[in-house]
C-alpha cells in the first residue's frame, strides 16, 4: 500500500493511500484564501531581530542529519523535540530521527534497513510512533512502508512505539504489515493496520484490506471501523480527548479512491466530514483539542483538492490556494487554531508553504453557517 498522502514526489507518509485527486489540473481559488493565507514574502532575520508593526520575520535553522544525503524533519512537540528520518552515511537506509536540545539519536530499526517518523509529535512525555522494516521479505510484496522511493521495497512494515529510549513493536492486526504516526499525552498511539483478509477489489499491489487502530497503553488494540459502505480506513492524527482523524475508502494503492470520506471517528463511532463537491482525495490530516480538523478534499471534477477547516456546527469549508495556484493542503493545525499546508500550481512545479490563522479569519467564518 503506498501510504503517502502528500505530493507526487511523497515526503510525507499518511496511513491510508494517497488523498490527493491525482496530481493535476483544474480548480478556482476559493474566496477566503489567498486573503487569509500568509503570503509568501517570508523575510530571513537573525535570531533576537526586532519585529515591525505586523510583519513576521522567520529565519532557518538547518537541523543536520546522520550523514547521508536526505533528511526530513516531520513534526515537533510543545517540548521542541523534532521527530523525522535522515539516511546513514554512505548508505540509502533510512532510520528514524529525534532532533532535541541540538543533539541528534539515531533510533534505529526494528531489524530491517529502514524505519522512519510520519507526521505528528503531539505527545511530550517522551514517547514517539513511527515505523520500521523488519528483517522478514513481504512474500506480496505490498510495499506498505513506502517512505520514500529510497526505501527497501521487499519488506514487511511494522508500526512502533518508542519510549525510554527503546523502540517496541505493535501488536499486528491479524495481517503482515502495519504504521504508526501519532500519540497523545494518554499514549495512545495512532496508525493503520492489514487484517488477514485478502480482497478482491484490492487494486494491486495492495492484497489485504486495512482499518485505523489506536494502541493502549494496556495492550489493547480499537479498531477504528471504516464509514458506512466503505471497505478500508485509515487513522492520521488523535488528539488529547481520542477524537481521531483521518479517511475511509476503497482497497487502492497509491490512488485518491482510497479517500472517498474524510472521517472524524469519536465515541466508537465513524463520522463523515462532507466534502468540498469532489467524491474523492478527501481526508482528515490533522485534529486540535478543540476538535478543530484540517486536511484536503477534492472539489467538483476531482482534477484537484483544497485545503479546508472544519469544525462542529460549521462543517467544512474551502481555504482555497495562494494566488495563481490551483491545489492546496493542509497538514496541522494547533490548538491557536494557526493552520499550516502547501498550496501548488498547475503541475506541481511551483509549490509554496503556508500558514492561515483562524482568530484572523473569524469574521468571515461567521458567515459560513
């Protein structure tokens, strides 16, 4: 299964396959968006640089990696631990990362040559989900790590959890591979796993279907079903309250079907986000302790997604693409209700980050109901 749910090109891996309506064309930028998405005139400053009026001033700090020639920084906690993968000197193995006070761990593996981090770094107990290759060849050869291309493609994939110091492997799902990519302050960590039934309709390379699952802490595996109708889902983000986000489809690999419904699971229960008018590449990407939801979703046609915010009461709404662009995402949003994504033009060959900020907007947003 490829598990990526950002660009074509896949730096970011997600549980489900890829939630984007393909990697093309058409789409009109939504009214809020461009006015309400920080610009792109990003200032450098040193460290300790007075700041102006309203004008933000960032700067770049390079992280380092473990000696190779790729290294992607994934998400960060309240703590400043950053959590990624960076590949080895001399070598295309990757291994999970942790970037904290300066100092940078290599993690390891849980015995194959490759193990990363996914996306979210919510918990600040310590306690980290990513995954790793085992030692064991895929005998369907699914791929279901996929992260990225430089990856061993021959290998089983396993989800952990790693603590104190120490990486331990999940619990399986009754099938042969399995992600984790997030954990809340409960540790309760969040991913995707393969049951053991192999389905028809799975389109290859893809065999066996896969659901959502938050590991205990006591052990205890809670599958998160698929919406109604659906045959898998995949589980991105949990926040404190084990509200969880993510998607809900059909057995594809590396296609937008994947994500028919972009789903809020609370209370045991599977709830259909709605969708900006695309039937599919829609998904949940990330959730705040307010229960406020980000992600993409397809809009009619489904030649292309736009980031959108949704929250209770309101539902789902378009933040459109910064000016001239035609796709746009969204990858987190914090509990400040600050939101932050990519938007792309026609192509992908112009991408640019953004960040989008509720309190700014609430105005406008009143009007949406």
């Amino acid at each position: 299964m490829n598990i990526s749910n950002s660009l074509c090109y896949a730096v970011r891996v997600a549980a489900v396959a890829t939630v984007l309506a393909g990697c093309s064309n058409s789409g009109s930028p939504s009214s809020f968006a461009p006015s309400e998405m920080s610009q792109p005139n990003v200032t450098q400053a040193r460290p300790g640089a007075q700041v102006r009026g309203s004008v933000t001033h960032y700067y770049l700090v390079t992280l380092g990696g473990l000696g190779g020639k790729y290294s992607a920084a994934r998400g960060i906690n309240n703590r400043g631990w950053i959590a990624g993968a960076s590949t080895l000197r001399g070598s295309k193995s990757a291994h999970a990362a942790l970037w904290r006070a300066g100092r940078l761990t290599d993690l390891g593996t849980l015995g194959g040559p490759d193990s990363a981090f996914l996306g979210s770094v919510k918990n600040t107990r310590g306690e980290l989900a990513g995954f790793s290759q085992v030692q064991q060849t895929d005998p369907y050869l699914e791929n279901f790590c996929n992260e990225p291309s430089i990856f061993d493609q021959t290998r089983l994939c396993q989800g952990f959890r790693w603590k104190n110091g120490g990486m331990t492997a999940l619990p399986m799902l009754g099938g042969n591979n399995s992600v984790s990519q997030d954990v809340n302050n409960r540790d309760q960590v969040l991913g995707s796993a393969e049951t053991g039934t192999q389905d028809p309709s799975c389109q290859a390379p893809q065999v066996f279907d896969y659901y959502g699952v938050i590991w205990q802490p006591n052990g205890k595996v809670v599958v998160l079903r698929p919406y109604s109708g659906d045959v898998i889902s995949g589980a991105i983000s949990i926040n404190q309250h084990e509200q969880v986000v993510g998607s809900s489809g059909l057995c594809y690999w590396d296609q937008p079907q994947a994500s028919i419904h972009a789903v809020l699971w609370q209370n045991g229960s599977a709830i259909d986000l709605g969708n900006l008018g695309g039937t599919q590449g829609n998904v949940g990407n990330d959730i705040n302790d307010h229960g406020q939801i980000v992600g993409g979703s397809g809009v009619p046609g489904n030649q292309t997604d736009h980031a959108f915010l949704w929250q209770k009461g309101v539902g789902m709404k378009d933040l459109g693409t910064l000016p001239g662009d035609v796709w746009s995402f969204a990858f987190g949003i914090n509990n400040k209700g600050q939101v932050v994504g990519q938007s792309c033009n026609e192509g992908f060959y112009h991408c640019r980050g953004f960040k989008w900020n509720l309190q700014e907007a609430w105005p406008k947003l009143k009007n949406w109901r």
